[in-house]
C-alpha cells in the first residue's frame, strides 16, 4: 500500500480519507465503510464518510454502533479486531438488528488512537460474497494505524492556521431536537445552514445531521450503561473554526434530545490545540498562563518554576505548533 505517500501528501482530513479508501479497497477489498473522526477527549464521532446499504437507515446504524458492546472503538485493546472473533455475530448489537439484514459476514473495525488521544475509528464491511477478514488483512490494517494517526493530526493541526473565515457566529441559537429514534423533530433557523457546512450534502438535497445524531448516540449509551464519557464533540467547520456539538435529554414524555451547535469555547479550543499539537501537561499549563495574560515572570510565579524554565518550555511549545511567537500562539490556540 501507499499509505506513506498518501499521508504525507494529503492536506486536510477528508482527502487523507478518501484516498487512503481507495488504495484500501485494492488491497484489503470491503462492501461497505464508515470512517468517523472522534473528539480526541471523549471519543465521539464527527465528520463522517461513509457508504452504508441504506442511507435512511443511518440514524439506526448510528445509534446501534454507540450501544453496541462488542468492538467499540472507545475499548479496543488492539488496532484492529474483527467481528467474527467475537465466535458469535449476534452478539453484537448492530449486526443482530441491522447489518444481518444486510448479509454482513464480518467487520473490521480500527482505531487510530495514540497517548494524546483517540482521533478516528474506521469500520470494514463485507457481505457474505467477499467473505471474513483474513488474518493478512487484519495485519495490513495494523501497520497503517501509526502513521495514519499521525496524518490526522497533521491535518488537524493545519486548521488552527489557515485563513480567518468571516462568517459571523448567528445571532440566534442552533439547536437539533432528536427523538429517542434519532429522526429529527425540530430546528431552529440557522441549524440548516450550520448542517449544510459541517456535512455538504449532494445537489439539493437535504443536509444529514451525522454529527448531530452522534452526540444523541452518545447520550443515549451513557443512559444505556455502556459509556461514562460525556456527549459532546468538537469539530472542524471551516478556516480556523472549530465547533462544539453537544446533546442533552429535554427531560420531556417523548424523551426528546435537544443538540446544540455553538463556536468552541476558547479553554476547550486550547484543550484541543494542546492535545493535536502533543503538548505535555507542563507545557499546556504554561500556555495556559499566557492565555490567563502572564508574562514569564508572572507564569514562574505561579508554577513555581524558574524563569528560565518558562522559557524552555516556551521553546518547546514554539517548536511542536510552529508558532514564532506569543500572540501568533495565542491567536491559534484560543481562536481569532
């Protein structure tokens, strides 16, 4: 495989994706795919590509996968496991009521996480024509979690420096009401807008919520006792504006789910920063302190730590996000 190539050439995190799909297809072939970034803190997913049998049904497959036990990205112990290890297909939860429709006969499912956290998670379908995954794929699949993490991040990291958009925040609130099916009840008047640019749908079609019903998916698996991290993700919109999709119950007899959409707040942006950029926790304090408005007298002060010190890890921070100085730091990491 090219994975090498294709990782170093790629300039954001779709493409990355979609060639890496396309080379994938010829040397581990699959049916069908659903490729997500997560938030790196809670595991949630963001930014979709898939192709799946029945795109209607994605809501369902969504909120499957989130309570499905068996594989899920959020507890796998290896890179790479496939579902027909399980010795039993029903006892997952989304083959049982959804992909068993469809003649799945295996799935592979890999995450790319590393110590900053977990950034995306991919699952390989194959129907009963094209068979299980062989043991050669699952290896294949192995070697190209390492660099292909590294690629994302990468990728990420480039959004935090790219052109200032314009677009102002709206005035009014964005908000998604799912039901506890996750099909949509309600929205607010920018939420379509905010939709079409998280996910740009094809010709004139409507926009899937994909992010939204994520975060719902999330929700729902806490309820369900099979996650304990919360239901929010950030995500990439556009230039250097970074998103915060959240889900809360409305605590109504429909138990109805309310998302939101709002611009990410500057400590959960730096958060982020930090964690893309591979920042140690000494040094995301040190920013931290330039961010509360310190100047390296008062950040010593305050970390107990020499002068001296502040300005090696200054260095450091220069070094791993490229930034030349304080201000150009800042300005990422907290937003324009």
């Amino acid at each position: 495989m090219r994975t090498e190539a294709i990782c170093a050439g790629a300039g954001d995190a779709k493409t990355l994706r979609l060639e890496l799909l396309s080379e994938l297809r010829r040397a581990v072939p699959f049916t069908w795919y659903a490729w997500l970034l997560t938030d790196p803190l809670t595991g949630v997913g963001c930014a979709p590509l898939a192709d799946v049998p029945d795109a209607a049904e994605l809501p369902t497959l969504i909120r499957l996968k989130y309570q499905t036990t068996v594989n899920r990205w959020t507890d796998m112990t290896v890179p790479v496991a496939r579902l027909s290890d399980a010795g039993d297909l029903r006892l997952s939860l989304v083959w049982r009521e959804m992909q068993s429709r469809f003649g799945v006969a295996d799935v592979a499912s890999v995450v790319f996480r590393d110590r900053c956290g977990t950034w995306s998670f991919l699952d390989l379908w194959r129907d009963a024509t094209a068979g299980g995954f062989r043991q050669s794929d699952i290896d294949l699949l192995a070697e190209m979690t390492g660099p292909v993490t590294a690629a994302i991040r990468r990728c990420l990291a480039a959004t935090f420096t790219a052109p200032i958009e314009s677009r102002p925040h709206p005035g009014g609130p964005v908000v998604l009401v799912l039901g506890p099916d996750l099909a949509v009840r309600s929205q607010t008047a920018e939420t379509d807008r905010y939709l079409r640019l998280l996910v740009p749908p094809d010709g004139g079609r409507s926009p899937v919520p994909a992010g939204a019903y994520n975060v719902a998916a999330q929700l729902l698996a806490r309820k369900a006792g099979v996650t304990d991290e919360p239901a929010w993700a950030r995500v990439h919109l556009a230039g250097r504006r970074w998103l915060t999709l959240s889900a809360a119950g409305l605590g109504d007899e429909q138990e109805n789910i309310a998302v939101t959409i709002e611009n990410c707040a500057p400590l959960d942006r730096a958060e982020l920063f930090g964690r893309i950029h591979g920042l140690t926790a000494r040094e995301f304090q040190v920013l931290g302190r330039l961010a509360a408005g310190d100047d390296t007298r008062t950040a010593a002060r305050a970390l107990r730590v020499t002068e001296y010190t502040i300005q090696d890890h200054l260095k450091a921070i220069f070094g791993k996000t490229k930034a030349h100085d304080r201000r150009t730091l800042l300005s990422a990491a907290l937003g324009p």
